[in-house]
C-alpha cells in the first residue's frame, strides 16, 4: 500500500477542519480515521466533496435514519433490510424497487445518512489518529457508487451541532467587537441555512455588525450564532482582510443537495413487495397559519408604511426594528417557504422585498429622518417608490428566465427577457452583460459585434471583477480578431477560476498554435517577429450554453490527470507532507 501523503491527529486537526481543507485542495482520495481502540473508519472525497463513509460503528443505518424520519417504521426497516441482504442487494436499492419509496426520496435519505455519519465522526475522541491516502479509493467495492453531498452544507450541518472548542472560542475572542462583513463572491446560497440563519445572513449583508451586536438580536442561541460566525470564517465567506477567496467557487455542485425532512407514516406493518408504506402528509395548522398571514401582507403591504409592515412604533429603536425583521424574514423569506407553500413565492418575493426596503431605511439615520419627513407629507406611500420596488423584482424574475432560454437557445424570447431585466435594474452589471451575450450568440451578428463590445466593457466598468463578463468580452474579442486583448480576458477568467475549463482550452489553443508557429518560422517571441497566428474561439468554447455552466464544471479527480493544489492557506498546515 502506498503510504499516507498527510498524517496528524484529531487534536491538532479537528474532523470538521479536515473537511474545509478537503473542499479548500479539492481532495481526491481516502481518509482513514483510526481510534485509539484500534477501530477504523474510511471516508472517500472526490474533489473536496464526501461521496461515502464506511464506518468502524454500525450507527446510522440507513433503515434506522429513515425510521427516525418517519418515512419507514422500525418493523418495516428491519424487514426489508433483511430481505435486501438475502438477495444481495443494498437496501435502498431494495426499496426502491419493492415501490416502499420513490427514488428521490431514497437519494435524499442516502445524503441524510451520509452526513449523520460525518457528524458522528466530529465527535471521535481528539487521541484518534487520520491519514489521508490521496488518489486511492479503498471504498470502491462497498456499497455502490456512493451519494455525493453538497460539501458546504456537510460543513455546516456538523459545524451547526458543534458544541464548542477551543479553537472556535479563540476565533470568537479574536473577532471580538469587530464588525463582520460578508465577502463580496461569497457563496452562502450553498449552505443550507434556515430560515432563521438565512435571515440573520441577510441582515449582515446589508450592513456589517459584530458578535456582540448579533447576540443582542437574539435571532439565534448564541452558540449556534457562534457556530455559525466560526464556520463562514472557516471557509472565508466573511471578509476578514487576507484577500482569500470563500471556499465553494467555481464546485461543481452549484447548488445545495435537498436532504430528508421528517414524515409520518400510518402504518408499522412490514413491507410487502410492491406495496407502498408511505401515507400523504396531514395538514399543518402553522403551515395554514402562515399562508394566511403571508397573503394578507401581500396584500396590504402597499398600503402600509414601514413602520407598519414591520409591526412597530414610529418611536422604534434600531435595535427594536432589526428585532422585527428578523422575525418577519425567517417566516416570509421567499427560500424559506418551503414545497408546501411553493404557490406562493412570487407573493414572498414581494412581501421580503418591501420589508428588505423597510429595514433598511429604517436603519440609517439619514435615510429614516428624510422618510420620516415624506411620511409627515403623506408621501412615503407613493406609487413610484412601489412601482420601483416591484421593477427590481421582475428584474430578477427577467434574468432567470433570460438564462434559461439562452440554454434552450430560445434566444429572441432570451434577448427580449434581458432586456426587461436591465431596464427594470440597470445597476446590475450582469443584466447588461447578459444582454450582450445573448446579441453576440444571434444569427449573423458579426456586424453588431463593435456595439456588443461597447456594452460588455460598460458591464465591466461597473464589476471589473466579473468573471462572466470577461469571458463574454475574450470571445467576442476574439470574433473582432483582438486576439491578444482576449488572451488577457482569458487569463483574468483563469485567475478567478483556475476550473474555467473553456478559458483554459482557449490559452492551451494559443499557446500551442504559438509553439507550431516558433517551430515552422524559426522566430521565437523575443524575434524581430513579434506576432503569431492567433487561435479563433474553439467550437465548444463559444457555445451559448456556457454562461450557466462553466463556474460550475468538476475538477478532474486525482489519477486522471488532475493538477494539485499547493496547499497554502489557514489550513495548509493541517496536510504537511
């Protein structure tokens, strides 16, 4: 057996620290984690992302996570966990195919499973000793193919539940009474949170505040708060200075992974094969509650100012006015509401978009004084402050749409889309730079090229650090034969994202045809010959469906020809050689 490239103990690297660094080298290989017992667990990662955990401990069965659930009882566990291993199957496997459950839910229960075991393993003793065995599986003939889990939100479901240590009380003290801000690329969609972390999340992206101040909030227990700060510091979604980038760009699992929620079953019976054992949910009082609530807001919310949206008094403290929105946001955020309420995003989207304006004009001093002086007028309520409110929201709803007809390669009804959305909201550079896209992949566009490029670089006036916008720009460049200009947007794109697999076929492109030309001319690029043939565009490079993808595209795995990430940064020192 090849031995370990990185060996330490518990102690010195808690577990959850173990996974950031993972995510942070986009690891590929085994984590053996032996106990001072002499028991062993493996865990197998694939770029930074768990994908199976074999443990030394039969906890956490996947009939007995389900049981827990509700979506089997324990008779009906055990029944089909035994007629699986009679037949030599995996039991959700085996499920699946006697209809106890649908595949969806089996796939979310796998993912459930997977993260109970990876919290059990945060609470192995600090004696137990790891070893990290990169490019080996030693995992792949047990129980199947495995069930990736979105990394950032394995994090943050063990980090949730931590009870504390050392080192996140030395964080804690560090940061101290210094304001937090959130990274601007960071990537918080990713985690999972609730609807009350979501809220608190929301709230510190409008303005920073520091722990003492979020305490005061009450919104969360403090140790869940302290988690939470501990966590987004770990994997660097706060600001904190050190010019790091957050962990989480450019994985390839854009979106967070949906796990198990609780259900109910009717019956302890045990599973027959083909019948279903799951029954239909019962009606939620609060659930019904809620949704009369959130449609009288969406109601009356034009009507009622922000200190009546918010349920407060015009003599209200800062403190008491971000108590109230935090209330409000963690029951009508539109993310939050959940499957049951889904008919009803457009109404939350509204409502949270209103009560976000609230909050926030209410928080500035400046802005309150000048409000409070409209609302003495009778002006507050005016109909073009709404009709602005509501621009911004079918922005959004515009730019979404916009990208998925681009996918389809609907692009008329794509440039039609973006175009609402930057009229509705012409401060975002990437309406603008959308819009452009979609012009420059239309049919016998070549002569609206020079205004294409015109709009591109207005987007990157307003972000320069774009990344999609660069690359929109390096391939019309490109198409306007600016080779060299669009070379520089791709390196910039492969700067930001060393996995923008298109821009870095692109520099490959060039480089190449620049070594071809070396050799056949004899003149290198120190010569009198400075210029060389420039590469045009690769086909796949200049599809239209990349604006959705490339942020997105998987490094390769170890042993399959994947680069290796120097190991630098917070946590380099946690996998010395």
């Amino acid at each position: 057996m090849t031995p370990p490239s990185a060996t330490g103990l518990l102690e010195k690297s808690p577990f959850l620290h173990l996974l950031v660094s993972g995510l942070e080298h986009r690891t590929s290989g085994t984590l053996v984690l032996e106990t001072a017992e002499g028991q062993r667990s493996a865990l197998l990662l694939d770029g930074g992302t768990p994908i199976k955990f074999k443990l030394a401990e039969p906890v956490h069965r996947f009939g007995a996570v389900l049981a827990e659930l509700g979506w089997l009882s324990e008779s009906q566990g055990e029944h089909s966990f035994a007629n699986a291993s009679a037949q030599g199957k995996l039991h959700g496997e085996y499920l699946v195919e006697t209809g106890a459950l649908d595949a969806s839910i089996a796939t979310r229960g796998l993912r459930t499973q997977l993260i109970r075991k990876l919290a059990w393993a945060n609470t192995l003793a600090s004696s137990t000793v790891f070893g990290l065995y990169e490019g080996q599986d030693f995992l792949a003939r047990w129980a199947g193919s495995g069930t990736a889990v979105s990394p950032l939100r394995a994090i943050w479901q063990i980090g949730r539940e931590s009870r504390g240590s050392a080192y996140r009380s030395t964080l804690v003290a560090r940061l101290g009474q210094q304001p937090l801000r959130i990274h601007k690329d960071s990537v918080l969609e990713k985690f999972g949170f609730d609807s009350a972390e979501r809220a608190l999340v929301d709230v510190l992206r409008a303005r920073p505040y520091s722990i003492a101040e979020l305490s005061q909030l009450s919104v969360l227990p403090d140790n869940t708060l302290h988690n939470l700060v501990y966590v987004l510091a770990l994997t660097r979604q706060l600001d904190l200075g050190n010019q790091l980038r957050p962990l989480g760009i450019g994985v390839a699992m854009e979106s967070i992974h949906e796990l198990l929620d609780c259900h109910k079953v009717q019956s302890s019976r045990p599973l027959a094969i083909g019948a279903r054992a799951i029954a239909s949910p019962e009606v939620d009082p609060a659930l019904e509650e809620k949704r009369r609530v959130l449609l009288e807001l969406a109601q009356a919310e034009e009507t009622l100012d922000y200190y009546q949206l918010l349920g407060i008094e015009r003599r209200a403290s800062a403190e008491e006015i971000q108590l109230a929105f935090f209330q409000l946001a963690k029951q009508f955020h539109p993310d939050r509401l959940g499957p049951e309420l889904s008919d009803l995003r457009d109404a939350g989207s509204r409502v949270f978009a209103r009560l976000t304006q609230a909050q926030q004009t209410l928080s500035d001093k400046d802005r309150r004084r000048e409000y409070d002086s409209q609302l003495s007028l009778g002006h507050a309520s005016a109909d073009d402050e709404q009709l602005r409110i509501q621009a911004v929201i079918q922005a959004v709803t515009s730019y979404q749409k916009a990208e998925v007809l681009l996918k389809k390669r609907m692009l008329a009804a794509a440039e039609l889309e973006a175009t609402h959305a930057y009229e509705g909201d012409p401060e975002q550079p990437d309406y603008l730079a959308l819009l452009a896209w979609i012009r420059a992949n239309k049919q016998n566009s070549d002569s609206q090229l020079p205004e294409i490029l015109e709009l591109l670089n207005r987007a990157l006036q307003m972000d320069p650090q774009s990344e999609k916008s660069h690359y929109f720009r390096a391939q019309v460049l490109s198409r306007l034969g600016k080779q060299r200009e669009a070379l520089a947007d791709y390196r910039f794109v492969v700067t930001k994202n060393p996995h923008h697999i298109d821009a870095q076929r692109e520099i490959r492109i060039w480089d190449m045809r620049r070594r071809d030309q070396e050799r056949t001319t004899g003149v290198g690029s120190s010569g009198t010959r400075t210029s060389s043939p420039a590469p045009a565009p690769s086909k796949r490079a200049s599809d239209s469906k990349q604006p959705a993808r490339n942020s997105a595209t998987p490094a390769p795995s170890q042993g399959q020809g994947a680069h290796v990430v120097p190991k630098t940064g917070v946590f380099g020192k946690f996998f010395k050689r």
